[in-house]
C-alpha cells in the first residue's frame, strides 16, 4: 500500500526548500565578509570624528 501524502506539506516543503536555495545564492552575491562590515562601520565613524571636529563654535 502506498504511503499517504498531505500535499500542502509537500508543497510548502519544496517552496521551502528553494527559498533556502534562493537565499543561500544571495548570501554569495550580496553579502559582505566580517572585515568588510568593520572595515566599513570604522570608516563611516572616521568620517564622523573628522567632522565632527570641523565644526564651528558659535
């Protein structure tokens, strides 16, 4: 006897499973290493330090 399948699981399985694949490629192409996040994130506070310092006293 076979063996009885919901179909909505399956269905919901593999939506699942492509959504993983999907995610998985986009993690390749956008994301970014941990050295560059920090390289990034000290830079952005560089810029703001050196303006900040360039700020005229009223």
């Amino acid at each position: 006897m076979a063996e009885i399948v919901n179909l909505n699981k399956v269905r919901k399985a593999r939506a699942k499973a492509e959504a993983e694949e999907t995610a998985k490629a986009n993690r390749v192409r956008f994301g970014r290493t941990r050295q560059e996040k920090e390289a990034a994130r000290q830079q952005e506070e560089k810029l703001s330090r050196d303006l900040d310092g360039k700020k005229l006293d009223e």
